[in-house]
C-alpha cells in the first residue's frame, strides 16, 4: 500500500445533531454536524416537522398567507333553484316515451294512407295495362 495517498481516520469522530442528539462513530473528518438525525427526522419519530435552513417554509406559509388575505376577483356563482323546473329522471323518460309513441302513430297513419292510396293505383294501373283478352282469377271472380 503506498503511503501518503490516503486520508487519515478518526475512529473517535464525535457527530452532533442540530436536535442535541450526538454520537461516536468513525470517518475521515474529526467532528460532523448534522441538520437531522435518526432521532429528530419525521419518519423516524412520527412527527410533522419542517426541516429548512433557507427559510424556504417560512417564505412558502407568507405566500399562503398572503394569499387567504387576498379578495378574489371571481363572484360566487348563486344558483336559483327555485326559478328552474327540475324533473326527476323518470319524468324525464315518460315524456319522451310519451313522444316517441307520438311520433309513432302519426308516422304510421302516414303510412297508412299512403300505402292504401299507393294500393289503388296500382290496382288501376294493373287494370289498365292488362289485355282484354288476359283475365285474371280476381277479375273472373268480379264478373
């Protein structure tokens, strides 16, 4: 192992959290301070805790602040009830049953007289253009 090209090791570095909370370890550095450790860290403890050096959180919860102070510029929306007619889903699908009987009925009385007057001319027009002489059972029955 060549000399000179490894760090020296402190088998008695002391490790002290920004909770109080210290311990005995080994490294390379002769004492480290931490933010969190195993026994202030939330998941650890259970706990909601904010951790920030920055004073991120504390500039979030002025803007959240900030903001519930703020008047919003929307109107709430008023909804008359009373003014609308409301129906129930079933009234809803009588009329229309109702209506597509409607339109039913009238469609097939359409069709009714238009396929009984379709019948009589055709009737005539297969008169007409049978010969004289060409008789058919209906024709002999009529005579």
């Amino acid at each position: 192992m060549k000399s000179g090209i490894h760090p020296n090791w402190h088998t008695d570095t002391k490790v002290t959290c920004s909770c109080g909370n210290s311990f005995v370890t080994g490294s390379v550095e002769p004492t480290i301070e931490l933010d969190i450790c195993d026994k202030c860290h939330p998941f650890f403890t259970g706990e909601l805790k904010f951790v920030d050096r920055q004073g991120r959180v504390e500039r979030f919860m002025a803007k959240v602040k900030q903001a519930e102070n703020k008047p919003t510029k929307k109107k709430p929306k008023v909804i008359d009830l009373q003014s609308k007619e409301t129906k129930s889903y079933r009234e809803l699908l009588l009329e229309r049953q109702t209506a597509l009987k409607k339109a039913k009925k009238a469609g097939q009385t359409d069709k009714s007289q238009t396929s009984s007057a379709q019948n009589s001319a055709q009737n005539s027009a297969d008169k007409k253009s049978t010969p004289a002489s060409i008789k058919t059972t209906a024709d002999q029955a009529k005579e």
